[in-house]
C-alpha cells in the first residue's frame, strides 16, 4: 500500500509533471517554429514590393522624360469644338412649296435642286412685265415715225422759205418796176399799188414760211423729247421683266455650295416666307476646330504652329492641324451680353480667346470631323510656320 501510495503519489505527481513537461517544451518550442514561416513569408512579399516600386520609378521617369521632351512644350485646352461655315438655306419669295427635291443628311453639289415653290404667279407677273413692255415698245417706235414726219415737214418748210423768198423777190422787182414806170407816167396808179400789195403778201409769205419752219423744228425737238422719255419707261418696263425673270427662278431653290442638307424644315404643300428657314447646307470643306485658350495660354500660340487634334469620337484618328488665327477678342466680348466689370462687386475670371485650327484637307475629305463635336487640342509651340521653311530649306 505504501508502494502503491508512493507510486501513486509518484506516480501522479509524475504524469503530471510529464504533462506539464511536455506542455512546457510544446510552448518554448512553437515561438522558433512560427518565425521561419514568417521570415518566409516576409521574403516572398519583398519582391512583389520591390517590382511595384520599380515600375513606380519606371513610370514616372518615362512620364517625366515625356514631360521634358514633349510635354512642356504643348499648349492644350479640351474647351474646343469641330464647326463649319454653315449656309442656312431659306426663300427669297412666297408660295406653297410644290415639290422637295432632298432628305436629311444628304450630300449634293452646287447648284443641285433642293426645293421647288409654285411658280404660277410668277410667271403671269412675267408675262404681264413682258407685254406692258412690247406695247412701250411700240409706242417708242410709233414716235420715232412722228419724228420723221416731223423732219419732212421741216425740209418742207424750208423748201417752201426758199420758194416764197423768190416769189418776194420778184415781187419787189415788180414793184420797182411800177414805181419807175409811175415817175414816168407809163403807168397807172392802181398798177402800181397791185404791185405794192403783191410785194407785201411776197415778203408776209415768207414769214410765215419761216415761223412754219420753226414750228416743224419745235415739233420735231418734242417728239425726240417724248421718245426720249418713252425709252426711259421701256428700260423701266425692261428692268420690271428682268425683276419679273429673277423672282420666276428664286421658286426654284438650289444648293449654292457642295455639302450635306440638314435640319430639314420644309414639306410639299407648306407655305413659306422670304427669309423663312428651310434647311441647313454644311459644307464639308470648310470644316475647322474652334479652340477656346485661356488667355494665359495665348503667349505661346502663333500662327502656323502643328496642332494635334484629338476626337472624341474617334480616339483612335491621328488628326493633324495647323493654328490658322487668332480672334481680336475674347469670346465673352461678342456674347449677346457682355460682361460689365466696371461694378462694386469685381471677381477675376480668366477668359477665353477663340483660336480657329484649320485641318488637314485629306482628313477633312474623309468626312469624320462633322460640326459640334467635342475634341482635345494640343499646340506644339515648337512649330511654326517660320521653324518648318527653316527646315526644308535645310533639307
């Protein structure tokens, strides 16, 4: 029993100094075990630390380069729009439009029919212009023949001065005929007061012959007078028809350059004004960016400089353009209200100065630059109109 009670103090005291011996070295042991896995995982970490780093590095010294390079020298500005020279298409004369001739987005050349307005007054205005011309036609011709009945009755006139200036003359001769014939007693009294009186009539036709003369020259100076003024109506009466002419052909309404129809307004059967809008003409040739610059950005742009322009709608297009002009004023000068800054309450707003950028006319025949779209504009104020003749005459 005491062996037992000794083993079994013995015995428990030592299994429970082996539990708590073992539990003691799992203890000291687990802390040595647990760093070699945390040293291993530390090192595997490191370089994917290292790699983002050095891409880090890599990227800011390939942006930094580009910077140096490039970068510093472009003036950029996303404030810029694609525009055109864009016709407004509108009547010049009243009427119902009797046909169309176009749809929307449609390309046509100049000069194409687009519409046709109903032209059936026009032409009995034509018509009317016309005839009240031919009858003032007539009527210059009818005094040109007044005329010349006039110039004969002139010639007539004076042939009959010449006759009744002989007739005087030997009337006169009669007379003194008589009166030497009467000193001499050869004749009678009464002879020669008939020769006095023949004389008196004589010299009496040949005034009024002349005043006839006189007459038919002033006749004559009245109907070249009323031809004169009779022509003048018949150029008046000419101009009415050619007036007549221009308003028959504006109820045919043409294309005036070649571009794309749209905005349609206009159907068969509506009545349209003079100056009413019937459709847009957008000529692709003219196609150019609008690029509002701040007005710190202006010292560095000049006239000939490369631009780079950048689509939004086409990322993908190398756009190249070249800075065509500079506006004489800020853009809020020329709003419908500008800006009045001559008040108490005074805030510095930087403005903007519209830069027009023509573009390349083989991007431009490609049609992908269309009016109103949104694009990015990058001036390289390393270029230049001068920079680039420099260049190739080193070439």
């Amino acid at each position: 029993m005491a062996y037992r009670e000794e083993f079994g103090q013995g015995g428990k005291s030592g299994p429970e100094g082996s539990v708590e011996a073992p539990a003691a070295q799992a203890g000291q042991g687990a802390p040595e075990a647990a760093a070699p896995e945390a040293r291993k995982k530390g090192l595997g970490k490191t370089p994917l630390i290292l790699a983002v780093v050095a891409g880090a590095l890599a990227f800011g010294g390939y942006e930094g380069h580009e910077w140096w390079t490039n970068g510093r020298f472009m003036v950029s500005t996303e404030d810029a729009y694609v525009q055109a020279d864009i016709t407004i298409l509108s009547a010049k004369v009243s009427g119902y439009v009797q046909s169309v001739a176009i749809t929307n987005n449609q390309s046509v050349k100049a000069g194409d029919l687009i519409a046709k307005i109903d032209d059936g007054d026009y032409r009995f205005a034509l018509q009317s212009a016309r005839d009240k011309l031919a009858t003032q036609q007539s009527a210059v011709t009818r005094i040109g023949r007044q005329i010349e009945a006039g110039r004969a009755s002139v010639a007539q006139a004076q042939a009959q001065i010449a006759a009744a200036k002989a007739e005087a003359e030997r009337a006169e001769s009669d007379y003194a005929r008589q009166q030497q014939l009467a000193r001499s007693d050869f004749t009678s009294r009464a002879a020669l007061e008939n020769a006095k009186a023949a004389r008196d009539r004589a010299q009496a036709n040949v005034q009024s012959t002349e005043a006839a003369l006189a007459a038919a020259k002033a006749n004559v100076d009245v109907l070249a007078a009323q031809q004169n003024e009779a022509q003048r109506v018949a150029a008046e009466q000419q101009t009415a028809v050619e007036k007549a002419e221009r308003d028959l052909t504006f109820t045919e309404i043409r294309a005036p350059v070649d571009g794309v129809i749209g905005n349609k307004a206009m159907e068969v059967g509506t009545f349209v004004q003079p100056g009413a809008r019937l459709a847009a003409l957008v000529p692709m040739t003219s196609v150019h960016v609008d690029a509002n610059f701040k007005e710190t950005q202006l010292a560095s742009l000049k006239v000939g400089q490369k631009v780079h322009i950048e689509v939004d709608a086409f990322p993908d297009a190398d756009v190249v353009g070249t800075v065509e002009s500079v506006s004489p004023a800020s853009g809020a000068v020329f709003s419908l209200l500008p800006p009045e800054n001559a008040t108490g309450n005074f805030t510095k707003i930087v403005q903007r100065v519209p830069v027009r950028v023509s573009v390349n006319p083989e991007i431009v025949q490609q049609g992908i630059l269309r009016p109103g779209l949104s694009v990015v504009v990058d001036v390289d104020t390393r270029t230049s109109a001068d920079t680039e003749k420099t260049a190739s005459l080193k070439e």
